[in-house]
C-alpha cells in the first residue's frame, strides 16, 4: 500500500509539474501576441506621411503576431508543438532575421530598399533552398533532431553541419546594415542608435539559438519575454529616441546668431577666422547635424581645431560645445514659434539633439527653467 501511495504521489507531482509547465508556456505566448498586437498599433498610428519605417516595423511585428497566433490555437487545441531542427524551419527563421534587417535600412537611407534590392536580399534564402534541394537529390540524409546538442555528436554529416551553418548565417544579416549609404534627407539617426540596434538583434538572435540547443518549456517561455523586451526596446527607440524629422526648406526660418556670453573685443589674430566660421554655419545649418565634431569643421574651414577653439573662446563662449548648444537653442527658439504643432521633443531634435535629457538640460542651463515653464510665461506676459 505504502509502494502504490508513492508512486500515486509521484505521479500527481508529474502532473502537476507539466501542468505547470504547460501554463507557463501558454501564457509566455499569449502575452506575447497580446503585447506585439498593441506594438504594431502604435507604431502605425505614429507613423509619419512620407517615411516608411515605422510602417515596416509594424508589419513585422505583425508577422510574429500570426506566428504566435498559430501556436496558441495548437495550444487550446491540446497540441503541444514539439522543436525539430530542419532545415525548412532554420530557413525560415533566417527569412524572418532578414526582414527585420530591412528596417534598420530603411532608418539609415530612408528609400534604398527598392524591390530589386529586397530581391537581392532576400537572394541568400534561395540560395540554400537550391543547396538543400540539390543535397536530396544526391542522396544527403538529415535525421531527425530535436535539438542542437543533440547534433553536436554526428558533427561528421553533411545533414547535421548544414544545420549548424544555417544557425551561425542568423547573424549575417547584420552586414545588410553596412551596404546602403548614410544619408542626411532624414536627420534621424546616428551611430549610437546603430550601436542599440545591433545589441538588441544580436541578444534575441541569441534566444532564438538557445531555444534550438535546449528544447525546454521553461526555456522557450523564458525566450518569448526575451524576445518582448527586445521589441519594446525597438519600439521605445523608434518612438521616443529616433525621433522623425525630415530636412525640409518649407518653413522659412531666420539663421540664428550666437549670442556670447558677455562683450569681448575679437583680436585680429582670429577675427577672419571666427567670420569665416560664422558665414559657413549659416550657410550650412550645421548645428542640426548631431555628429558635427570641432574636427571637422577645422578640416572644412582649412584650419586647426586649435584656433578653431581660439576663435570661439575668444568670442565669449566657455567651447565649442557651449558654442553649438547657443545654435541649436536659438534655433530651437525661433522654430517653436514657427511650428506651433510640433511638440518640444521633436523641436529638440530637428535642431540636432539626439537625446532629450541633454536638450532639457543645457535649455535649463540657459533659461533658467524647463521649455514649458518659459513659454508659459512668455504667454501670461
């Protein structure tokens, strides 16, 4: 009696572990779905006319949707899906990386992705599909595998490395990002955007490897928030870092001029030079430009980023970048007014800010208070 209450007993804790596990799977993929549903909406309503990556971020988000969907009606059904490493499914998978190239693309050179130049992206799927077909033709075999250590002993297959290699290729597509030209038709992004961009698709690429290695509820729904949390982080960039601003010459706008600290005397040793500079900046607009560095505007200017500095001090400003921050502020000033639609945050970043902490800090360091508080009271006066 005692035997048969023992193994009662273990056998409930079985049932319960994998009702458990099963739970967690579910819900893990149901708040994925319900979460990558509300992101595609907001990323569609906060599109903007005439730029395509927001739209393109939503559609993708939108496939995953359909692919969550279809695994929560394999859930409610009782059908747990089981993992088998193919080459069909890593094919598809590498179809998906890719799409989500196409977005950071789109970012960098707003209209290089044409329909011929998605076809060649795309290329390297049809590649492998000819390689995979032409390998059963000529008699290759691919066992079945659930996942990647299982493989790891039959590494002498051609079957098993081909797998291998199609997991190493989810990386490849992050070169994509090196082919179109960087252009400036929309000030809307820059290298530390980049630099976040390849953090958040290398980590969920990573997940994704780490489901094929370990076939594991716990690790599949573990992913699932992983790859949520890599979504909202795209989301989040999209919305409130990478701001959309298009460079336009609709608006008629009045150059700033900097106004210095206080009244100094210019010494003709550097007068030529801080005209020269000036005349260049109104010309160019190059305050907007958030990756203007001294260094290069010496090298424009066929000078040196010594006097360069020289001229700039010597003018009243602590440095260059008290000097650019002066540009930007003024222009920043005249552009509230000018486009009373636009919201602060977006004015922050039309006039070359890339972060809105830094805006609101050197804006408090010149007035005295938040953007909201002075034009309040510019209002009442």
């Amino acid at each position: 009696m005692k035997h048969t209450a023992n193994i009662i007993v273990l056998s409930l804790c079985i049932i319960q572990n994998w009702l458990i596990m099963n739970l967690v799977y579910f819900g893990s993929v149901f708040m994925a779905a319900v979460v990558y549903v509300l992101m595609a909406l907001l990323l569609f309503l906060q599109r903007r006319e005439g730029e395509r990556s927001r739209v393109i971020l939503a559609g993708l988000v939108l496939v995953s949707v359909l692919n969550y969907s279809s695994r929560i009606a394999s859930l409610l059904q009782g059908e747990m899906p089981s993992l088998l490493v193919s080459v069909p499914m890593l094919i598809v998978g590498l179809f998906m990386v890719i799409s989500y190239i196409i977005y950071p693309v789109e970012v960098i050179s707003p209209g290089w992705i044409t329909w011929k130049r998605l076809l060649r992206m795309y290329s390297p799927i049809g590649v492998l599909l000819v390689v995979y077909w032409i390998s059963m033709r000529c008699g290759a075999t691919y066992e079945t595998y659930g996942t990647l250590v299982e493989m790891l002993p039959h590494l002498d297959q051609f079957g098993v490395w081909f797998r291998l290699l199609l997991c190493g290729m989810m990386f490849m597509p992050l070169l994509f990002i090196l082919f179109p030209t960087y252009t400036k038709k929309y000030n809307n992004t820059n290298r530390e955007w980049i630099r976040r961009y390849i953090v958040i698709f290398v980590v969920n690429s990573l997940g994704y490897i780490v489901v094929l290695a370990f076939d594991n509820l716990y690790v599949k729904a573990g992913y699932y928030f992983v790859s949520v949390g890599c979504e909202l982080c795209l989301v989040y960039l999209e919305l409130f870092v990478r701001l959309i601003s298009r460079r336009t010459q609709q608006v008629p706008v009045i150059i700033p001029v900097p106004h210095p600290v206080e009244e100094v005397k210019v010494p003709c040793k550097y007068e030529s030079l801080y005209n020269q500079l000036e005349a260049y900046m109104r010309e160019e607009q190059l305050w907007s430009d958030p990756d203007l560095t001294i260094q290069q505007l010496a090298i424009n200017l066929k000078t040196n980023r010594t006097d360069l500095g020289y001229a700039i001090r010597e003018q009243g400003y602590e440095n260059y970048t008290d000097y650019i921050n002066r540009l930007r502020m003024d222009y920043f000033m005249q552009l509230v007014h000018r486009l009373p639609m636009a919201t602060y945050q977006e004015l922050f970043f039309e006039v070359g800010y890339r972060s809105k902490t830094t805006a609101l800090r050197n804006f408090r360091q010149y007035y005295g208070c938040t953007p909201s508080e002075y034009f309040e009271n510019y209002k009442g006066e």
